[in-house]
C-alpha cells in the first residue's frame, strides 16, 4: 500500500526523497504547524545512509502534501529542525525521527528591539510579514499608535510581537501554505461567520465519526471592566464590556447561559475608549469557548480532510450541542493504512 501522502523537499517532486513509513502533523491555533516523518535506519555498506541524506539536514525545506484532493492539500511546507534516532543492534528496528515546523519558526529566532509611531497593528503586521516573503491575509487594526502618547514598542521575535498583537485585538496569527512557495499569513478574527468546511455525522444515520467527548465549563468571564487616564487630557477612559462581540456559533452565548456575575478587570495601557474596549472584547474572545469537544475520524470514512482555523458542522450531538464548531487543532497520523486525524473543537455558546 502507498502512504497518503508525498513529501517534497522545497516544495517539488524529487525521487531522491526516501519515503517515510509515518507522516504526523499537528496545526493548531496559536502554534506553529509541526511535523514528524518516520523512517526505518538500513545499515547498507556498513553504514546508515539515510541519516547522510543531505535532504532531510537543518533548514531543508520539506512540504507535505495530502495525495487524492482534487486540488492538492498542504497541510505544512518549512524547515528540518530535529532528528531524534533509535539504534537497535543489527539494525532491525532501528529508526530516525525527522522533525519540522512550519515557516514561522524563521520568524522566532532573533530577538529585536523596535519602536514604532504614528502606525496602527495592522500595517506593523503587514511589515514583517513583507520582509519574510509572506502573502498577508490581515484585518485592518484601528488603534494608532503615536510618540505623544503609547507608541508601538517591540522587545521580542516577530513572531511572539505578530502573536501578542493578535492577542490583544482578539485575532489568531497562522501561517498556510496555499502552493509550492505561497505562504499566507493569517492575521484576522477567528473565522466564525464562514460557512463549515465539513460535515460531521454521529448517531445518525452515514455516520462519519469514530468517536466524540465533549464537555463545557461556565466558570470564564462574560464581561469585563476596564478604566484609564487619558495621558492628553487626564480625563477618565471607559473600556468595559458587557460581553464578547464575536459571532456566536450557537443561539445562547455564555452570558445568556450564565447571568451571574463573571467580570474580569483588566489594567492596560491604552489611548482612548476605543483602544480601550477593544483590549477588553478580545480577552473576553478568549475566554469564550466554553465549550469544547474532541472527535476521532478517518479520512477514508470522512472522504476529506480537517484543517485547523476552520468551521465545521456537527450533527447527531443532541440538540443543545449539534451545530457549527470552530477547529482548533488537528493531529494528522497518516500511515499506509489511512489517515487519522484527532480533531479539536471549540464552541462559544450552545442552543437553546
């Protein structure tokens, strides 16, 4: 049997590449896309060629590519970080771990020390971006940073500055591989008003789902409280929120579910209400998935695949709990048997 999957070193077919005997991806919100390829160690003229095979070295550039889409998948494209090898005498059993991460893990090795003015989040976002050849897919930011008040201030990697400014807006940051040397960076809100990408069935008839668990917990915030001092004028900011702006994947939100008081205060700098509220919401984003489920399926029982940062549509779950769910993590083990994928969702609210 053949393994449902090719790997290609820089993102092109090359029959030098060895195939390995187990492929896992794991992508997931707020984490770079990592994989691991599996190979058996030959002892062949005395020696084990394949840890010589200068195509699975530091920083060669390897792509998985999901085989049998009508338009190919790459589920990740970036660089060998790690080998990790398992000797057994003779040879039999042995074998050698190729590990990788996607192209953001250029984006985190050096620190820098920037400050930026007159420049919202956004367009610092499309700056870095710009400067590691990255196609950027991001949501425009509204607060301006000045020097006559908080200007924009970097103290750490672009990539942990790119992901503390998603966090602050409410956004997620994830890079996607759209073609062979076409990165896309990611910098939006989570994408709940899109339409799923897969139907998920269990309980019903055609089901598609080896198995569920799911569970919910109440005790987050649904609102929060946050005042400042206008640094121009030294009159009071109002930033509080009642509860989370983001759409609602489901008819009730937490804080229709749970009415009792669950305010967090927050203490930030910010320069105006705006500014202010919009720090907030995003906290609130945050803590909004209440509730969160966790499904087993294959991909030649689903005929597809699930990606992380996606929508998808449950169904058989009850009433209360069938519905849209937003992907946030996927482990993909892809072997010559099939591939699995152990899929992680989240919910911001259930039906009423």
């Amino acid at each position: 049997m053949t393994i449902g999957a090719a790997i290609l070193p820089n993102g092109l077919p090359d029959p030098s590449m060895p195939m390995p005997s187990e492929i896992q991806v794991v992508e997931a919100v707020n984490q770079a896309t990592q994989y691991r390829l599996r190979f058996g160690l030959n002892i062949e003229d005395g020696d084990l060629a394949i840890l010589n095979n200068s195509l699975l070295d530091p920083e060669s550039i390897l792509a998985v590519v999901i085989r049998g889409e009508p338009i190919p998948s790459i589920l990740v494209s970036g660089p060998v970080v790690r080998q990790d090898i398992s000797f057994a005498h003779g040879g039999e059993g042995s074998k050698v771990d190729v590990h990788g991460m996607d192209a953001s893990v250029a984006m985190d090795r050096e620190n820098k020390s920037v400050v930026r003015s007159n420049i919202n989040d956004s367009t610092a976002v499309m700056e870095i971006l710009a400067g590691y050849a990255i196609v950027p897919d991001v949501s425009v930011t509204t607060t301006f940073h000045t020097d006559l008040k908080h200007p924009l201030v970097q103290r750490e990697t672009d990539l942990r500055f790119i992901r503390r400014l998603a966090r602050r807006n409410g956004f997620w940051f994830w890079l996607t591989e759209e073609a062979p040397g076409v990165t896309i960076g990611h910098f939006k809100l989570p994408p709940t008003d899109g339409s799923p990408e897969q139907e998920l069935r269990i309980n019903i008839s055609e089901p598609n789902i080896d198995s569920m668990t799911l569970h919910w917990n109440s005790e987050a915030p649904v609102s929060a409280s946050l005042t400042q001092l206008d640094l121009g004028n030294l009159s009071a900011i109002d930033g509080s929120s009642e509860r989370s702006s983001i759409t609602g994947l489901a008819d009730q939100h937490l804080a229709d579910i749970a009415p009792s008081t669950r305010q967090m205060h927050l203490a930030v700098p910010a320069d105006d209400a705006g500014d202010l509220s919009s720090r907030g919401n995003a906290a609130l984003m945050e803590n909004g998935w209440f509730v969160r489920a966790q499904i087993n399926v294959r991909q030649s029982r689903l005929n597809g695949i699930i990606r992380a940062h996606t929508l998808v549509n449950l169904d058989g779950a009850g009433t209360r709990h069938s519905g849209k769910y937003l992907v946030s993590r996927v482990v993909h083990d892809i072997n010559e048997e099939d591939h699995m994928m152990t899929v992680d969702l989240i919910r911001n609210g259930w039906n009423g």
